[in-house]
C-alpha cells in the first residue's frame, strides 16, 4: 500500500492470515494465471519456511458473467460447468507442485455476501437502483484510489458500472449485487433476488475466514483496479478498519515478448504446453525464475533451459546420494553448504528474490561437483549439501522426479478430451515410454553400472533420465543399483 519497502510482521503473533484472488472458472487456466498462482506459492512457501504459521485462502469465483455466458453456450447448467474447471484448477495447480490453499466458493457463501450489502445499505454507503440491483456508493469512501494512486477527486457521484471488469481509469458506483436477468443463476435473499458482484465476493470471504483486518492479499497486477480498490472501498468503509495490511501483485507475464492473446497466437494453457511435450517441473522452474514484480517472458527457448538446470540439479542430488566418498569432512564443503542456505535466504527476504536464490544454488553445485571431480567431496559433506537442496526445494519443487507420470495423466486426459490431434511426438513417446520390458530396463541398469564404474557420470546420467521419463525410478545405494516403476 505505501510503494515503499516495508519489513514485514505478522498483525497478530507468528500467524500469517493472507488471501489471493483465485480463478475464475469459465476455462481451463493459462499460464499467466499460474505465473500469479506459482508466485504466491512461493510466498506462501517461503513464509512457511521462515517458521511462520499460515492460513492461505483462495477463492473460486464460480458465478460471474463469463460464467453463464460460456455455460448457455455450451448447453449445461453452471454447477456442472464450474465444476469441471475447477476440477482442472485443482489439477493442472498439482501438476506444477503448487500447495492447495484452502478453497472457498462464492455459490456457498451468498447469504452473508446479502447480509454484507444490507449492512452497507444502512449506512447508507450503498443504495438499490430500479431494477433490484446494489451499488456501492464510491463517492462515500474519500480514500478511494489510494492502492492503485490514482487520482479520483472529479469523479461522478452517482454514475454506475455493473459489469465485472471496466474502464481501468474512470471511478464509478460498482454493482454489489445483481438483480436477476432472464435464464441466469439468482439466490433469494432478504435484500432482494439476485447474485453478488466479483467484488463482494472477495471483501466477504477473506473476511470471514481471516478476519476483518487481515496480513497479506495477493493476485496478478491487473486486479488492483478496480478489483482491490473495491474490496478495500466496501470493507473498510463497513468495518472502519484497515481491511489488508500488505498487499502481493505479480506482474503481468508476456508470451515471446508479446501480450498473451487468442488473436496472436501465443496463448497457452498449462495442458497445452504439456500437450507439447514440455515437462511440468521446466514450466514450474520457468515461472519461478523471475521475481514476481519483474517482467517475466515466456519462451519455449526458456522452457528449454529451465529443463537443462532441473536435469542439472536433480543428477547433482543423485551424484551426492549415491556417490562413494571418502570418510571425513572438508571445512570448503560445509561452509560452501551453510553459506548458500544463508544466501538462499537473503534472497528470498528481500522482495522474493527467486532468481537470486536460484543463483546461490547452481553456484553450490557448481563448486561442489568441481570438488567431486578432484575428490574433495568427503563423506561428512553430503548430509549439509543435501540439506541446501532440500531447503531450496521447499520453495522450488522441482527436484522429485515424477513428470513422466503427470505427462501420462495429460497424455490420457487429451486422448479422452477430444486433443489427440494436439499430442505431440515428445508426449506420446513419454507417454508411451513407460512400456519398456523388465528386461530392457534391466539392460539399460547393467550399462549404467558399467558407466560409474568407469566414472562416466554424463552417460549414467543420461541413462537414469530416460528411465526417468520411462517413469522408473533408479535408487544407487551401497549395495547397489535398484530400481521400481514409479
Ligand atoms: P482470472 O481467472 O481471470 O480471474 O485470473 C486469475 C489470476 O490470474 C488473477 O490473479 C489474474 O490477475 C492473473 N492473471 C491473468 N492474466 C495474467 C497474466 N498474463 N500474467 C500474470 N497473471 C495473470
Ligand atoms: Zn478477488
């Protein structure tokens, strides 16, 4: 709220109360969406792993415009229709490792949303108009703008909007509540027939799961107007009390240096990148490389490279798990291993430096498998290098290796959904890869062994990978190579 960078302290003890404006679910999510999504799953990580105690609530916009346009269209009434895309929210959020918040629906919480507009309506800081509908009297709440900066001293007293989104620079009374028009979804209430506006919804939900002030609101850079600018007009108008004490906006992602658009092309849906053969962890990865108030672009030459540090980190772990090290511990290693869960940190707390973060790991591996090289790793050493990883990982998720299974699931999705013509040769040949014979992956092991044994580590490398993508899952222990299907 003050542009400026704050220290950030919980309002009440150790516990983080925050909120993000979720999907609304007329369609299945782009990445846009998730580079939004990912990025409070980062903070929500990150404030979890800095030992607070945090309740994170999302809600599901399952009632909006869009939401009977496209369920008219398409022939079924709108619990089914929410139903299915919330169903793919849940799991396309899964596919990239992204923590379930607790989801809260707009359809099961109409009655206080009714009772919410009543109470504005008293105090006469919200009026009905002919048609039945409510309006939010703007001219009422004289901080108006001050989350967005925005100037709004001439605006019209009285002049109204009742759509969900509009003009981004002109101030109007917004709709509460919607009275009923012919064919759409409407609730009986007290105030009248009618369904709640966008805005309403979120002021009503994050309060009562979080209270009425409350630490952290989150979403995607294009809600702070109008959507935030209401919700903190209509709460703390009600309330008269400061409604969100710190507020997260990601900014919005390009796609190939360009707007995410139908028109041009570039627009893509999680599963369509999958559909491309691109794994979940290089998207995740992809998405967390940039900080969330920096520009990200989108690229598939990005894909790619995020796919070649995921590789490059998950063999790094391997190589520490299952290497053969002599006893002992090199004072180089352990404070390599310190330093960079410090610097990891550091980042983090600044803003959510992720690149930085990913910075200081790929610089541990980096002089760590130099170390290996020269046979400077000791025993001693791996529990602390391990242990970098694993703090890194709690934020990043992407070092468990289980694509190829989640590809799978898309592969069946896309043959069931009426994509097959979208499978790409990438997909179809993980999709399919997890037919090898016990006895081609026992083959493929024996080569293995004979790789480390004669320390080709690039080649036993590349083999666990394909048998990765087969979806089998390799383990080298001392006592030698397992594997099992995952
Ligand atoms: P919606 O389902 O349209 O309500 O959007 C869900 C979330 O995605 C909101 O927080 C939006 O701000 C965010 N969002 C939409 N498009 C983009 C984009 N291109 N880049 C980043 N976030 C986006
Ligand atoms: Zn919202």
């Amino acid at each position: 709220m003050s542009s400026r960078i704050e220290e950030f302290h919980p309002l009440s003890g150790n516990e983080v109360r925050m909120y993000a404006c979720g999907p609304t679910v007329y369609d299945y999510g782009h990445i846009g969406n998730f580079r939004t999504f990912v990025a409070v799953d980062l903070l929500y990580r990150f404030l979890r792993q800095s030992g607070y105690n945090v309740r994170y609530v999302m809600n599901i916009t399952d009632v909006d415009d869009k939401i009977i346009r496209n369920a008219a269209r398409g022939g079924v009434n709108v619990q089914q229709f929410t139903a299915k895309y919330e169903k793919a929210f849940v799991e396309d959020s899964a596919l990239i490792n992204i923590e379930p918040p607790k989801l809260v629906h707009a359809t099961e919480n109409i009655p206080p949303m009714a009772e919410f507009v009543a109470r504005l309506v008293e105090k006469d800081l919200a009026y009905r108009a002919d048609d039945g509908s409510y309006y939010f009297r703007i001219a009422k709440f004289p901080e108006y703008g001050k989350l967005s900066k925005k100037d709004f001293k001439g605006m019209l007293d009285g002049a109204r909007v009742d759509v969900d989104e509009y003009d981004k620079d002109s101030a109007r009374d917004f709709a509460l509540w919607k009275a009923p028009k012919p064919g759409e979804a409407s609730w009986d209430m007290p105030i009248g027939p009618g369904r709640p506006g966008w805005h309403l919804e979120c002021s009503v939900m994050s309060m009562q799961e979080l209270g009425e002030s409350f630490d952290l609101h989150a979403g995607g850079e294009d809600l702070i107007f109008p959507h935030h600018e209401n919700e903190i007009a209509q709460s703390e108008s009600l309330t008269g009390k400061p409604f969100a004490h710190f507020w997260f906006h990601a900014r919005f992602l390009l796609v190939e240096g360009e707007k995410m658009s139908k028109s041009l092309g570039n627009f893509f849906t999680l599963r369509d990148l999958v559909l491309k053969g691109h794994k979940p962890s290089s998207i995740r990865y992809l998405l967390t490389s940039v900080p969330y108030r920096n520009q990200m672009n989108f690229t598939t030459d990005g894909l790619k490279q995020a796919a070649v540090s995921v590789e490059r980190l998950r063999n790094f772990r391997l190589r520490l798990s299952s290497g053969t090290f002599p006893e002992g511990a090199s004072p180089a290693m352990q404070t390599l291993a310190a330093e960079t869960i410090d610097r990891m940190r550091v980042a983090l707390e600044d803003d959510l430096n992720t690149a930085q973060a990913q910075g200081a790991i790929f610089e541990m591996v980096r002089q760590a498998n130099a170390a290996f090289d020269a046979d400077e790793v000791k025993k001693d050493d791996v529990a602390p290098l391990l242990a970098a990883l694993k703090k890194f990982d709690e934020i990043f998720a992407v070092l468990d290796d289980d694509d190829a299974l989640k590809m799978k699931r898309i592969f069946d999705w896309a043959s069931t959904a009426g994509r097959d013509k979208d499978i790409s040769e990438g997909l179809r040949e993980t999709a399919q890869a997890d037919q090898l014979s016990d006895e081609d992956i026992e083959k493929k092991i024996t080569e293995m062994k004979t790789a480390r044994h004669a320390r080709d580590f690039k080649a036993s490398d590349a083999l666990r990978a394909d048998l990765a993508a087969a979806g089998v899952i390799v383990e080298i222990t001392k006592d030698g190579v397992r594997w099992r299907r995952k």
